[in-house]
C-alpha cells in the first residue's frame, strides 16, 4: 500500500465554505457489537433489547463515539493522513436506536471547513444526522481542527 | 452527589501498550480506511514511527478509567450500571501509534443533575511511558436514575 501524496488537499488550497466529500453510513445491530467489542465498551444499552425496553428505548442505541468514529474517519480520509484531526469535541443531542432487523438505520455525515486558522490548520464544523440530509442531528462537532500537511 | 469530590484526582491507571493489531481492529470497527492505520510503510511515509490509531481511539482507554471513577463511592452517584455519553472531547498533543505505553490520569471536573438524573463530567490526561502528554479527553455522562429519570 503506499500513500498518495498528491491526493492530498493543501491549506493553501482550501477557503471558508467548502464541503467536504459526505458520507452515508448503514448501521446494524452487528456493528454496534463489533464496535463494542473493539473499543472495550460492554455497556449492555448498546446490545440488550431488554435493557433497551426497560428504560423506555425502543431498542438499544449506537455508542456515541461509534457515531463519532464514522464522521472522523471522513475527515482523515479527506486529508490522507489519520493523525490530522487534532482537537474534537462534540454532543449527541439525540439517542440512536438501532432496532435488530437485519437492515439497522443510516447516518449520514456532512462536514464544512469554517474558518482557516494559522497554517496549517482548519476549522470545521461536523455534523450526523440520522436518515438522509433532512435527518435529524444525532451528532454536532462544531469546532474541529484539522491540520493537514 | 457529593460536590466536594469535584476536582479529585484518581491515580493514573496501569500501563497500557498500545498494539498493532488493536489498532486495526478498531480501525475496521470504525471503518477508517487511512493507509497510516493499516499499514506500517505508509504511516512512516507520513512521519509516524509506526500505524498510528484512530483519532477516537482513546476512549478505548479513558471510558474504562472514567467508568472506575463513576463507581467511587465517595462519589456517590445513583446508578452506576446504566449510563449514556452525552459529549466528548479529545484534543492531541500527538497520534497515538503503535508501542505507545500510555497511562490515564481521570479528574472529576463537574458534577450536575438534569431531568432527574445525574450527569458527571471527567478530564482525562494520557501521557507515555517518559512523560510525554499524547492527548486530554473530557467526558460528560448522564447516569440514568432508575427512580424516575428522564431518559433524554
């Protein structure tokens, strides 16, 4: 494997206002539990529907940072380089309930470079949404700083 | 809860040696595809001493650290068995790449109650083996309260 270099978007090149490629991600009930399994999170509201039920979900919810995981990994494939996202931060104003039906749910991640801050760093704003690009907000990253090369 | 535990600082935690195929493993759980996370000559390409993980990686380390510290007794919180994530933060000094030797130094930054639940907030510090500072998190979590909480 080797690293395409030229690929790479340069500060230079980039102004306020450009959107990055976005992203659609399918999400099933395996997946929280292979994420779950990765990053040593066992917390059963993210895999018992009993659990789920007894506090009223309708069935158990995707790990934020699971939702997190998915938008970052669109920002470092945008810049070519996994080490680029520097400072992140963000809320998950809503639950994602992700029912075991074999289908499972989409998120969609959409991000926007806000403000060029001293080189070679960028100010994005991130969000996901639950369902397509009229979805409601699962995730908001409204200062996150990318720093390419 | 009690107020007074708010700024307490929890001893830093075991040495945890950050492996390759760890790395990989939480890669492909998170779908990121960058070649510096798969593949040991393309991360050197970039300048990194091996593959470098994820940036959502550290939770791997803080959530357990943090989870010992919901569960302080002086802390006295409701439930400590049923809690959601309601915001994090990580901001890096450096990647997190392979053989990396990292502790978790967690302190209790805030302490609130919403809907009738408990919601903690947590500042976590991981530093190498000689020292160096990799990254901070800060972590807030709602501890549901089973005697009439609000499920958000």
């Amino acid at each position: 494997m080797t690293v395409e270099t030229a690929a790479r978007p340069r500060y230079e090149d980039i102004e306020p206002g450009f959107r990055l490629p976005g992203r659609t991600f399918r999400v099933e009930r395996k997946d929280l539990v292979r994420y779950g399994g990765a990053a040593c999170d066992y917390n059963v509201i993210h895999w018992d529907d009993r659990t789920a039920v007894a506090m009223g979900l309708p069935s158990p919810i995707a790990h934020g940072m699971f939702t997190m995981g998915l938008a970052l990994g669109v920002l470092t494939d945008w810049a070519g380089d996994a080490g680029a996202v520097v400072d992140f931060g963000g809320r998950f104003p809503r639950l994602v309930p992700v029912p075991n039906d074999g289908v499972g749910v989409e998120l969609t991640v959409e991000a926007t470079v806000m403000e060029k801050l001293e080189p070679p760093r960028l100010r994005l704003s991130v969000a996901v949404r639950l369902g397509g690009s009229d979805g409601g907000k699962v995730l908001t990253m409204p200062k996150t700083i990318v720093a390419l090369r | 809860m009690n107020e007074g535990c708010v700024g307490k600082v929890y001893p830093p935690t075991a040495p945890y040696e950050v492996g390759r195929e760890k790395i990989k493993e939480f890669a492909a759980a998170v779908r990121e595809g960058n070649a510096a996370c798969w593949d040991t000559e393309a991360a050197r390409a970039l300048g990194y001493p091996d593959i470098i993980a994820p940036p959502s990686f550290p939770m791997v380390l803080t959530l357990e650290a943090e989870h010992d510290a919901v569960h302080d007794p002086e802390l006295g919180a409701a439930n400590q068995n049923r809690f959601v994530h309601r915001e994090q933060r990580f901001a890096y000094n450096r990647p997190i790449h392979a053989g990396d030797v990292l502790t978790v130094t967690v302190r209790l930054a805030g302490v609130d109650s919403v809907g009738g639940n408990d919601v903690v907030t947590y500042e976590s510090t991981l530093k190498a083996a000689d020292g160096e500072h990799v990254c901070t998190g800060r972590s807030t979590f709602v501890i549901f309260n089973q005697e009439g909480g609000d499920v958000p």
